[in-house]
C-alpha cells in the first residue's frame, strides 16, 4: 500500500478522501495548506501527493517543486475544479505530475489512480 500526502483545504472533501485511502490500506498524511504539506514533506517521504490545485489563495505547484528534491520519486497527483492551464500546462510545471483530476473527483477513480502510479511498473519506468 502506498503512503499518500493528501494536500485538501475543503475539510469534507479531505475527511472523505482521507477516510476512502485509508479504506484501501493507504497511509494518508493531511495538510489543509502548503506549509503543512511542506512539513510532512520534511518527515516524511510520501509515495503519492494528492494535491488540490487551488489552495489558499495560491497553487499547490510549490509543494510539488519541493518534492522533486525532498521526495523525487513520489508521483503527483493534481486535483482542481478550476479551467487553469486546460492543455497539459501543469505537466511542464511540475516534473514529477503524473495525472491531473478534475473535480468534483470520483473515489473509485481516485483510488485507482494511485494504485496506477505506485504500481511496480510505472515507478520502475521512471526511476530507471
């Protein structure tokens, strides 16, 4: 099972996320803005960062810069219920993005995404 930071400023949204990756065997570490996920990201080296896009007046872009030096082998996961940067933007800002979901996100795909990026396949293709 993966480890997942899970960076969510809508507490409903994070409780059913956080409950659902739990579900499924997932360690899920919560931050409800970018300095407590940058936190975690000192502690702790997560495999998967499922990151809400908007997020306190700002974007979760910087989390995702500094996990390609404090965890560069964790897959990003954006979430964003936004029009921003409708044609791939994101994958040149963020070298480690693997996947953009847009809101409001379905659970079962949610799930399936981070058993997709934490497979042994994909991570071995790209840390090789």
């Amino acid at each position: 099972m993966a480890t997942v930071l899970l960076l969510e400023d809508d507490s409903a949204l994070q409780f059913v996320m956080r409950e659902a990756l739990s579900g499924e065997g997932h360690t899920v570490h919560v931050a409800s803005d970018n300095e407590s996920a940058m936190k975690v990201l000192r502690r702790r080296t997560p495999d998967v960062l499922l990151l809400d896009l908007m997020i306190g007046g700002g974007l979760s872009t910087d989390v995702a810069n500094y996990a390609v030096y404090s965890a560069p082998h964790s897959a990003v996961i954006f979430m964003t219920g936004s029009g921003l940067f409708p044609n791939g933007e994101l994958f040149g800002m963020s070298r480690n993005a693997r996947w953009v979901l847009r809101k409001p996100v379905d659970i079962d795909e949610l799930i399936t995404m981070i058993s997709h990026v934490t497979s042994e396949e994909v991570v071995a293709t790209l840390t090789s």
